[in-house]
C-alpha cells in the first residue's frame, strides 16, 4: 500500500516552492500521465524490479520540479488503468513477472498519480519484444535503474545480477541434498501446500483437508502429547506409515495447467474463433458476466500468499492482481459473442 504520509514527504517544498526531493534510484517524476506513453513507463517499470524497485510520481513539473498536480484529463486517464490488462501486457512484454501498485492522492486541491514497483524476485527482467513507436523498449534489452535515469544495464551491473542468481541457486540447491542427506532419499517428500498434500510417490499419497493444511505442523514420533479440550479429527481412507518424512519442499500449485490463458490470451483465443469480436467488447462481456469471480471460467492468480490471505480474510482484492482463465471461458465468450452477432 502506498501510504499517503510518504506521499507527503516525498512532495514536500522549499520556500521557493520547489521539491526537497530530487529523482534517484528509487524514484521518477513525470510532469502528466498518458496513455501514449505506456512504453515510457514500462521500460521504467523494468529498469526498477531489476534494482531495487521504486515509485513513478505523476504530476510534477520538469524545470523546475514543481509539485503542479495533474490535469483531469492526466487524472482520468491514470484512474482508468486496468491493472488486469497492464498485468497481462507486461509478462508478454518481459521475460519475468513485474509486481507494482498504483493509487491517486490528493495534497490540498491538488491530484498526484502513484505507481510503486517492487524489485523482481528473479533478475534479470528481460524485454521480449520491441515496444514504442520509436522502439523505446526493444527485444533483448535490459534496463536497469540508475541515480535518476533509466537505462541499459551496464556490465558491472549485470554481472552483479548474474553471479547473485547463481549464489541463489547454488544455496537453494545445498539446502535440498543436504535435507534429502539427513533423511535418506528413500525417506523424503515433498508437501504441497496449495494441494493439501505429502507426495512420497504415485501410491503414497496423504490427503488432507485445506483448513487443516494451514494449522498443521510436524511432530517427531514420541513427542507428541495430547492435550485435555483438543479437537479430534476424523480419518477417512488409508495412511501409509514412513519411518521418517522430511519436508524438502515447498510447491505451489501451478494453477496455468487449470487456468492456462491470461486475459490477453483470452481475448486472443476468441479473436481467433470471433473476428468480428472486439476487444472492448470482450472485457465487457467478461465483466457483465462476472468471469472473474467464476472458479468455473477463471481463477485469481496472486502475486504471493500474503497477497491471498488478505484477500480470503476481507474479500478486498489488489489491485494488480490478474486473473487467469480456461478453456470453458474462451467457449463461453465465443458462444455469446456469436449470439450478439447474430453468427448462429
């Protein structure tokens, strides 16, 4: 969440009414928001997840750097962004997954545009395509976010990012041989938290249910003593007894297999069935139809568990986050459109 406090702090001026604040690694100003300058934005949004992430701030002058607001016109235009679509453009655009937020503020009378983006978990984030008018983004490059510029990533830069990644790997690799060495590798499983289960292997397979799954928690045999008022459970099926289980692994379930379209691939998939259809009018019958909140046609797909657990305990979904949908939505689109059409 971007705080309003920091929003603030971060426009605060002088006497002369210029900003305290200079841009740096962490942070852009753009005088006005537009559409057309999406490519603009997305090549910052990469330079930014491949450092340490940062904020674009809308409504301040170039020189001087005034804090002037934005226009309505900047203002509509910023409050229109569907974070679903931009969501969805940026994993075709790069090579890895972009976290950001946006929000609008208000200081005095004056409206302010924000957009944070969260440094990337995997670096580099690499274009896959060229993008702009004047290719501002092309395939191939990586940008990288400097004291106040954006540009591409320098050697010293990307071989930092390289040899950190190998480290990673190398660590997350020792972590897993040295697990598998402690219990044996007859010994070891693998638990599976979105799927409520332990794999030992095709024919041993422990079932539990969701709920449980969150509050469970490891025992080492002997050591367990039962408490006076616990609740029970019930055991339904058979469990295969092992002499030790290590957990050497987390997975979380890939919900593409069941889900395998993003909203873009949607619209895609329809296009291909429905030429006449638009892509306005797509996002239209998906929302007039409520898709989105059907586990039938689609699916939530969140950015890290913390992220779904807020939204299971207030039903307030982020706003970047996208859905994902099967192939019983793209029929669906397709059997309504044509309808609409008057094709059948």
């Amino acid at each position: 969440m971007i705080e309003q406090s920091w929003i603030q702090e971060i426009l605060r001026t002088k006497t002369d009414g210029r900003l305290y604040h200079r841009e740096g690694q962490e942070l852009e100003f753009k005088e006005q928001f537009n559409l057309a300058g999406l490519a603009e934005y997305f090549r910052d949004f990469a330079a930014f997840a491949n450092n340490r992430g940062g904020y674009l701030v809308f409504g301040v002058t170039d020189k001087p750097r005034r804090p002037a607001g934005l226009s309505s016109r900047a203002l509509e235009q910023f409050e229109k962004i569907d974070p679903e679509k931009i969501s969805g453009f940026l994993l075709k655009l790069f090579s890895r997954s972009i976290d950001w937020e946006q929000s609008s503020h208000e200081i005095g009378d004056t409206s302010f545009g924000v957009i944070r983006v969260y440094e990337a978990r995997e670096k580099p984030v690499i274009a896959k395509m060229d993008e702009g008018k004047q290719q501002i983004i092309k395939n191939g490059e990586v940008y990288y976010r400097y004291a106040g510029r954006t540009q591409k990533i320098q050697s010293a830069e990307l071989e930092s990012i390289i040899n950190r990644r190998v480290q990673q790997n190398n660590k997350q690799w020792l972590d897993l041989v040295q697990k598998i060495g402690v219990a044996g590798p007859n010994n070891a499983a693998i638990l599976d938290t979105e799927r409520s289960i332990i794999e030992k292997d095709e024919a041993k397979i422990l079932v539990i249910d969701n709920e449980l799954a969150k509050k469970m928690s490891f025992i080492k045999e002997g050591q367990f003593k039962e408490k006076y008022g616990t609740p029970t459970l019930k055991l339904v099926g058979d469990v295969v007894p092992v002499d030790r289980v290590e957990v050497v692994k987390r997975v979380r379930e890939n919900l593409v297999k069941a889900y395998p379209y993003s909203a873009a691939e949607l619209a895609q998939a329809v296009e291909v069935i429905v030429p006449s259809a638009k892509r306005n009018k797509i996002w239209e019958t998906i929302r007039d139809n409520d898709l989105k909140n059907n586990v039938d046609y689609s699916a939530f797909n969140f950015r890290n568990k913390k992220q779904e657990d807020n939204y299971k305990e207030t039903g307030i979904l982020a706003l970047n986050t996208p859905s994902i949908y099967n192939q019983k939505a793209v029929d669906y689109l397709v059997n309504v459109l044509r309808t609409e059409n008057g094709d059948v």
